[in-house]
C-alpha cells in the first residue's frame, strides 16, 4: 500500500532532524548555551543603558533644581546682608551722635577752647621729679653687659627630682 504524502514528509522531517542531530548534536546544545547566556547579558546591558539614560534626565532636573536652590539661598543671603549693613549704619550714626553730645556736654557753655592770652589756659610751668628723695636700688657703676656688679655669677642647680629611698 501507499502511504499519503503527508505521512512521509513527516517521516523525511524527522529523520533528516534525528540525522543532524546525531552528527552535530554536541555543537548545537553548546551554541543554545552560548546563545542563552549572551541574551541575558544583552538584556541586562539594554536595560542598564535605558536606565542610565533616566538617570540622567532625572540628573539634569536636580541639577536645575540645585542651581535654583542655590539661587533662592544667594538673594536670602543677599537681603540678610544689607539689613545688616543698614543696622550697622545706625549704629555707626547713634555712636557719632552720642559722642558729640559727649564732648559738648564736656565742653565749656562759652564755646570750645580758650583763647590766648586768657590766663584761663595757662599750661603750669613743667616741673621734674628728681628721685634723688628716693633710694637708689643699685649703684652707678652697675652694667648688666659686663657680667660683675650685683646680681651674682654662678648659680648651681636644684636638685629637685623624686628621691628614692
């Protein structure tokens, strides 16, 4: 009897698949290793590099982010800083008013200063102290340079350190 053809293309299939297995069955199994193990690490690599590239956006919009903090934080320091210098300036001023009231209460009602030939002002004549009521520590002929005259020479050293016993 005839076999359909459907029946022994199946046949023809097959045994041409159970050939080529047979003759290169080893070298096949190892290049779907190959194959499976290279897919991951493709994958991985894909996703790593879609995920570098989010990265990046979302680093770009905090570095915007930054730059507008830092710009926020520059005008704070900014009005801080010249509140300060204006309180610095009144304080300046108060300081220089009350100084002023300080000298014109000091100052006489009539004005400021004397006039020559007042006799008001007159500076007493200049006297000189002369210590000659005092004692005099050391004598006249006393140098340090030259290393005689008071004071003493040698001096040995205390022995001052834990004594045992």
């Amino acid at each position: 009897m005839h076999k359909p053809d459907g029946e022994d293309g199946f046949q023809n299939i097959s045994q041409k698949f159970l050939m080529l297995l047979s003759n290169y069955g080893w070298f096949i199994v190892g290049a779907i290793a190959v194959y499976i193990m290279f897919w991951d690490r493709l994958v991985q690599y894909w996703r790593n590099s879609l995920k570098q590239d989010d990265d990046i956006g979302w680093g770009m919009k905090n570095e915007e982010g930054l730059q507008e903090a830092r710009k926020k934080m520059q005008e704070r320091i900014d009005v801080l800083a010249q509140e300060h210098a204006e309180q610095m300036k009144q304080m300046e001023a108060e300081k220089r008013q009350q100084r002023l009231e300080e000298l014109e209460e000091k100052a006489p009602s009539h004005g400021h200063g004397h006039r020559l030939g007042d006799g008001k002002a007159a500076n007493p004549p200049v006297t000189r102290r002369t210590t000659s009521g005092r004692a005099r520590l050391r004598d006249d002929t006393y140098n340090p340079l030259s290393g005689s005259g008071g004071g003493g020479g040698f001096r040995s050293s205390r022995n001052c350190g834990p004594r045992g016993g």
